[in-house]
C-alpha cells in the first residue's frame, strides 16, 4: 500500500531551523518496579526488579527547540506514590541553553499523566498531537476507571483550554511538523499514539515514546501491558522498524523509559550540572 506523502503544518519553527541535536532528559525513575508490570499479560515475566525511569526529549538546534512530551510534576508524583521526581525538565532544558522561551514546539505522543504535567509551565508552546487522541479523552468511555487510572484531570482540562483558543496542532495521521522532524500516528497504547522521527544530518532516530516503553518490547515483540488495541501495538513496532530505516544508515530507536537507555547513550557535559538526568542522543 502506498502511504500519503507527509502533509506540513501551520509550523511554529522557522522555515530555516532544522535538529542539531536530540537530548533524552530523564526527570523521575521508579526503582521499585517490577518485570512483571512491563509486559502484556503477563506471560513468562516474573518478579524480578525491573526500575523504570521516565524521559522528556529535546530536539535542539539555532537557539530554539521543540519538546516531546511534558512529564509529570513532583506533586503528582508524589500522590502516586514510589515515583522520584529528579527535577523539571524545563530546569534541564534551560541548563542546555534552551529556556522556556526558546520552546516554540511541544509534541504530545499520547495523553497519559506522565506526558502532560509540565503542559501549563509552555503556554507559548504550539501543542501537535494527534485528533485521535485527544478525542478519546473527552469520548463516552474516558470516565472508565482503567483510563482514569492514567490521566491527570488538569492536564486533559489545560490541553482542552489550550485547544479553545486555538493552541494545539490537531493531527490526523503522518505530518512533517519542521525540516527533519515529522510525526507518525502509530496508536496502539492508546487510541492517538504518535511516534517522533527525527533526521539530523545523516542519522535517523525514532523517539518511541510509550509505542516502545522498553528495548526489551519492541526487539522481542512483547507489548506493555497497559494497551488500547494489542494488534496496533504490535503494527506501532513495525512501523517503528520502518521509520528508523535509511538509505545511508542505520537509524536509532528510542524507547520512553527503559533505563538501559542511559548506557547506550552519551551523558552531557557534567559542568551543566546535570549529572544522571541528560543523554545526548545526537
């Protein structure tokens, strides 16, 4: 099947900015957490010790930047409980040189509590996330307890404000949101999942985000357990597969919180005191 060309957008960047480079900015961790949790039914996981830890990205380059998702805040980490907040990663955006001014862009890849929080500290951001996703949220079935479970009331009630006064992107499907920056609905987690493909210079990285909480999801073909339709997660691994793919290399895929993430990747100078919460991915 031949896939619709990539439709640009109303772009908040300038026609003239392209990525210079991509940071993983890890502002919580949950030490706690068990193997168990990580994978779709269950099946031949066990109780061992598996942490999670939780990232926001930052697409940087010419004194402005976009970011992918917008964590969650102390204090909603600390109402649920075994969460360590690190820091804001507004705080470590602005350590990078990119302070809350310079964020012109901020990509929503799904609505979860843990995308959303830093949502209200950006009110000059341009929001882009998916028609879908946002729909499903206000839809007949966002009171059920299992959905609740993994929203945050505030932060729907600020994307939905935002909206009103003309704040959000509001996409459908594949869209090229900068020069190297394009977004590609892959659902499957949840109703609008999106995933983020990023070109800079020759290396091509696919930001998973929650399409991929884990290496060990999409390299063994194990879903997460929380899933919105167990078939399109499996599609969102391919898709993956398929966007990470170059003509001239070998491209990256990132998943949203396996902290093996940190190994793979190069920490940040540690004179910006960020020692454990910054990787530079490019």
């Amino acid at each position: 099947m031949t896939r619709r060309p990539l439709i640009p957008r109303n772009a908040t960047m300038r026609p003239e900015w392209k990525p210079e480079h991509i940071y993983a900015i890890r502002y919580a961790t949950r030490p706690t957490a068990l193997r168990h949790e990580h994978f779709y039914g269950h099946i031949d996981c066990g109780d061992d010790s598996m942490p999670i830890d939780y990232f926001v990205w930052l697409i940087a380059g010419q004194g402005e930047a976009i970011l992918v998702d917008a964590g969650f805040t102390p204090e909603v980490g600390a109402r649920r409980g075994d969460r360590i907040h690190l820091g804001s990663p507004l705080e470590a955006a602005e350590a990078l040189g990119y302070p809350i001014a310079a964020i012109k862009s901020l990509i929503i890849t799904h609505g979860h509590y843990d995308h959303t929080g830093y949502v209200h500290e950006l009110p000059a951001a341009k929001v882009h996330m998916q028609e879908r996703e946002l729909a499903f949220w206000v839809s007949r079935h966002a009171h059920k307890e299992m959905y609740r479970a993994i929203l945050e009331e505030n932060d729907l009630l600020e994307l939905v404000r935002r909206n009103l006064s003309g704040g959000v992107d509001l996409i459908t499907g594949d869209a090229q949101l900068a020069q190297g920056v394009s977004v590609h609905l892959v659902s499957g987690h949840t109703a609008g999942m999106q995933v983020v493909r990023v070109v800079v210079d020759d290396q091509v990285v696919v930001l998973a985000s929650d399409a991929s909480h884990f290496f060990e999801n999409i390299e063994a073909d194990k879903p997460f357990s929380i899933t919105h339709s167990t078939p399109q997660m499996f599609d969102a691994f391919d898709r993956a597969f398929e966007l990470a793919s170059s003509a001239t290399a070998v491209g990256q895929i990132i998943p949203g919180h396996d902290p093996r993430v940190r190994d793979r990747l190069a920490p940040v100078d540690p004179a910006l005191g960020l020692d454990g919460r910054v990787w530079q991915i490019v």
